[in-house]
C-alpha cells in the first residue's frame, strides 16, 4: 500500500496511480475541467492566461490537459503548445501530425507483421491416393 500526501490539500490518502491527489482533489479538478472545457467551446478565441485568471488554476495544468488531448483549442485560435519532437505548433497532444506518423512508423518498423508460411508443393502421385487407417499393410 504506497499513502502519499495530497498535494491539493496535503491529506494522506491511499495512492494507486496518477496524479497524487486525493480523490476529493481529483473530483474538484475533474469538475473544474468540465467547467474549463465548456468555457473554451463558447469562447473559441479565448487564450490561456485568461482561461487561468478566470477559473483560478495555473497555465501549466490548462497546458497538461492539451497535451493529454483532453482540452483543445479552435484551429484560428492564437493557443499553441511547441511539438515535443520537432519544435512545430500544435493545438493539442504531444506531437505534430508528421511526428505521430514517423513514430508510428518506427512502431511498425520494430513489429514486422507476420508473414503467412510457405506451402510446399505436393507431390501428385502420392497425395491423389487412397489411405486406410485402420487396415494392416502385409
């Protein structure tokens, strides 16, 4: 059993994964995000430093959703996260469209897929015959 602190409210609670919040932590967060989310769809052009005043919570965690790809923002919007790999402007996620696929294909690259075997030809005078099983051959 691994108990840590909360660091929202510095409680003790039992820690499995994630992030270490208590679960009453992570059901405020979850609430706010749910409210962070709707405020972003009604003001597609909105930034993130505005969005944080707003709702009281720090640039960073708004930035941790968008890279999650839990939270994103309108394709005209003035919001963009730099691609992990190359440097690019994102909208959401960790890596731009050419990063995915590049990794994606590295993926491939290291998992070949299986190649169905190979059948040997039959030989036709001995596969066209007849067989017994349960007769003794003499």
């Amino acid at each position: 059993m691994d108990v840590r602190n909360c660091k929202g409210c510095g409680r003790l609670f039992n820690y499995i994964s994630g992030p270490p919040l208590c679960p009453t932590c992570a059901k405020a967060l979850d609430a706010k995000f749910e409210e962070v989310k709707a405020y972003v769809y009604e003001h597609p052009r909105v930034d993130i430093q505005e969005v944080a005043e707003v709702f009281e919570i720090s640039v960073a965690q708004i930035k941790q959703w968008i890279r999650e790809e839990r939270l994103s923002f309108a394709d005209d919007s003035m919001i963009g996260l730099d691609c992990e790999k190359c440097g690019a402007i994102i909208r959401t996620g960790r890596y731009c469209k050419a990063c995915k696929d590049k990794l994606a294909k590295g993926f491939q690259e290291l998992y070949p897929s299986p190649k169905p075997p190979r059948l040997k030809p039959q030989d036709t005078k001995t596969s066209a015959r007849m067989r017994f099983l349960d007769q003794d051959r003499d």
